[in-house]
C-alpha cells in the first residue's frame, strides 16, 4: 500500500505520496501464475526531492543505493523474492527501510593516530637486523 507511510524511526517518516509502486511479471518458479499476475513489485523512492531526509541521509542513502538510483535521485527497488503481489511489496518497503536506517547511521568516530611503544619499535628493528644477516649468508662465499 504505496499510500501508507513508512515509519523508519522516532524522526524519519516517509509519507504515502512519495512512494509509488510499479507491478510487472516476475521470472523463476510458480507456474502459470508466474506468467498471468504481476507479482514483482518495482518501489520508487524520490531521494533528492524527499522532505523527510536531511541531506546527509539523502547523500548517504544514494551512495549506499548505487546502480540502484538514478541520476535525478530516484531510488528503484525490485522486490520479486515471494510470489505473493503482498509480500513482495512488504520486501521492497522494508528493505527502503533498512537502507535508509544504515544511512541515517551517525558517522564512526575519527581515528586517533598512536605512537608506537618502545618495545615494538626495538623488536621491529631487531627483526631486521636479523633478517638482514640472514640474507647476507645467502652471498658467494668469500675465498678465505
């Protein structure tokens, strides 16, 4: 039901009119069924115009979305995993739903640069130096 809204969470609310549905014939198993009832479900989602995001999540959720997303910013879903018309408008939304939630996700903290300890810093070099010897008793051997 393309007019329902969609709750992603407490602040995101995606309203009815800006997703619209799309029905075509779906491939692989269920018989005559497959081929008389357009039971794939095609989900837009218009990223860029949408109200409810802020632009950190519309930039996010087209990045996440890919190939998925066209160059104005319309989100495309293709959802023909069931063979049930409902069910398959029930994947699409909810996988919307999951897409947006990673996008809406707060950034990972900046990485703070460490400085190596003392005792890695001494068995680095340590380790060269006998790498180093043993490469040197890989040579011609000397005429002694």
């Amino acid at each position: 039901m393309a007019s329902d809204p969609l709750y992603i969470n407490d602040n995101i609310v995606i309203a009815g009119w800006e997703l619209t549905e799309q029905f075509v014939l779906a491939g692989g198993p269920g018989g005559q069924n497959v081929n008389k009832v357009s039971t794939a479900v095609q989900l837009f989602f218009n990223v860029q115009a949408s109200p409810a995001l802020n632009d950190r999540i519309k930039a996010n959720t087209l990045k996440l979305a890919g190939r998925r997303a066209s160059k104005d910013g319309v989100l495309m879903i293709e959802a023909s995993r069931f063979r049930s018309q409902e069910r398959n408008r029930e994947d699409a939304r909810e996988r919307l739903k999951e897409m947006i939630l990673k996008a809406a996700e707060p950034p990972p903290p900046p990485r703070r640069k460490t400085k190596p300890t003392r005792g890695s810093i001494e068995r680095r070099l340590k380790e060269k130096t006998g790498r180093g010897e043993t490469k040197k008793l890989r040579g011609r051997p000397s005429g002694d």
